[in-house]
C-alpha cells in the first residue's frame, strides 16, 4: 500500500467509525424515546431527521441529525467530514500545518438536553485531523442541571467519570488522569469562577505515533459514552420533577449557552472555517433562562 492509499485508508475507517456509531446512538436514544412514561411525558416519541448538508467553502460537508422528543427536549448528533486549508492564523494551533496548511477532518459531536431536569445534559464528540501529521481529539461530559447533582462524587458523575476511565486505562493508565483535568479546566467559566459541570474527559492533537492504538482509544471513548449515559437516562427518566426543579435547569442551561458562544474552541473552529451553521449552533438549548 502507497503512502498515499495507506493515508486514505486511515481517513475512510475514520468516518465510517463515526457515522456507524452516530447510528448506534441515535438507535439507543429512540428506544429510550419509546419507553418514556406517557405518565411523566407529553405526546408522541419523537425521532431523528437527517440533513445532509455540502460545505461553501473547501469541500466536504455532513449530517445533521436532530430530535425533538418528549423525553429528549432537544438533541443532536451529527457527522461531517471536511477537507480545506487552514488560514495563517489557524495553522500556527494545528500540527503539521506549518508544513503543509491542508488539512482532513472527520468527526462525531452530539449535545442532549432533556425535558427532565433530573437527567443530566451531555456533550460529546471525537475527531480525526490530518494534515501534515494526524491526531485524534475529543472526550465528553456530564452537565447535571439540579444543585442536589452537581458533585463528581454524585451518582451520574461517578458512573459516568468510571466508564470514562475504564476506557483510559485500557490503553495508558495515565490517561485519565491528564485528560479528567484537562476537561475540568476546560470546561471552567472564568468570568463566573464555576465549571459548565461535572466534567469527563477532554484531549486534543492525541498522537502516539501509533495510529492503530490512537485509533482504538478514540472508539473506546465513543463506546463508553454509549456504555454509560443511556443508562443514565434510563434510572433517572422516570423520576418526577417540580416546577421549581424546571426554573432551575432553565438559569443552569444559560451557563452552556455562556460557554459555548465564549469559549468553546469546537465552535470557533466550525464558524471559522465554513461549517454548517445550524449544527454548529444545534448545541444550544432549547429553552434557557437568566435571573
């Protein structure tokens, strides 16, 4: 195998990784759609609609694929896969654009909100990037929107930080350690002094120097995600809520919508070269208030 076919190879594995696991999800969170109580939750269950979208700029494009249930407020998970070149200002971040400035990229990203506000919102997303060189990114995190929840010691944290670390430390004990912390300070409002919430993982330009294994820590990260927050939902779901435990989620959810639009670097990156504008943006929830 050329260089060259070995590096297309590395690129075509990559996105159908993540597109069969953005089915999976999807899979995982309609039949948790079909099993919300019609006691606790209104109306029909909702499912997924795909929209394929192309690229203005550079080449590539995606799949927008939303849901608005009745369990699952509001919740996206897309794919894309995009090739371009980075600007002189973007290159300076990236490895390997100082030689060479071109760059493939191929991810997974999804952003649950949910209408109970005893079920925790999550983020989640991993990526692919060559250019010059090639690196994975990516990791996930539990935001718990009720004062009672919002501990690494709680029990959603804890199970969701156990499956996290379980796939760490499938390929390098000092994984979890250095990408928990990293997440917990990226995931930090300064202007607030307070995390978004109770963190996870967070890594970027991961490269061993060993595609195989680099590769297989990206999918294991994807696994426990799947392992872990479905099963989140499914124990807190049927749990009732108050009207003062909604008015609470709503003034929580405005700390996302503070970082995201301040400091998430996804976002950035999306809105700085070309991405689609409504995925982008799909992370916002749906409903949000301030005090």
């Amino acid at each position: 195998m050329t260089e060259n076919s070995a590096a297309d190879d590395r690129k075509a594995r990559a996105r159908d990784w993540f597109e069969s696991l953005r089915d999976r999800i999807i899979a995982a969170f309609e039949t948790l759609e079909d099993q919300a109580s019609p006691d606790l939750y209104e109306g029909a269950p909702g499912r997924f609609e795909k929209t394929p979208w192309t690229r203005p700029t550079g080449s590539g494009g995606g799949v927008m694929s939303m849901m608005h249930g009745r369990l699952f407020e509001k919740v996206g998970v897309h794919t894309s896969t995009v090739n371009g070149t980075f600007s002189p200002e973007m290159a300076k971040t990236m490895p390997g654009a100082d030689e060479d400035p071109r760059y493939f990229a191929t991810s997974i990203s999804l952003i649950a909100h949910m209408w109970n506000p005893r079920v925790p919102a999550v983020h989640m997303n991993t990526r692919f990037f060559s250019t010059a060189k090639t690196w994975f990114g990516g990791g996930a995190d539990l935001t718990p929107l009720l004062a009672d929840q919002r501990s690494q010691d709680a029990p959603d944290a804890a199970a969701f930080h156990a499956a996290l670390q379980a796939a760490c430390d499938a390929h390098d004990p000092a994984f979890h350690p250095k990408y928990k912390a990293w997440c917990d300070e990226y995931f930090f409002l300064p202007h607030r002094n307070e995390t978004r919430g109770v963190g996870g993982i967070f890594f970027d330009h991961h490269d061993t120097g060993d595609f195989e294994a680099d590769f297989a820590f990206a999918r294991d990260v994807g696994e426990a995600f799947l392992a872990s927050y479905p099963a989140i939902i499914a124990r807190r779901m049927g749990e009732a809520w108050t009207p003062e435990e909604r008015d609470e989620q709503l003034i929580r959810r405005g700390r996302y919508v503070e970082f995201n639009l301040l400091y998430d670097r996804g976002t950035t990156f999306g809105l700085k070269t070309g991405g689609n504008v409504d995925t982008i943006l799909s992370s916002m929830p749906p409903m949000v208030k301030w005090p």
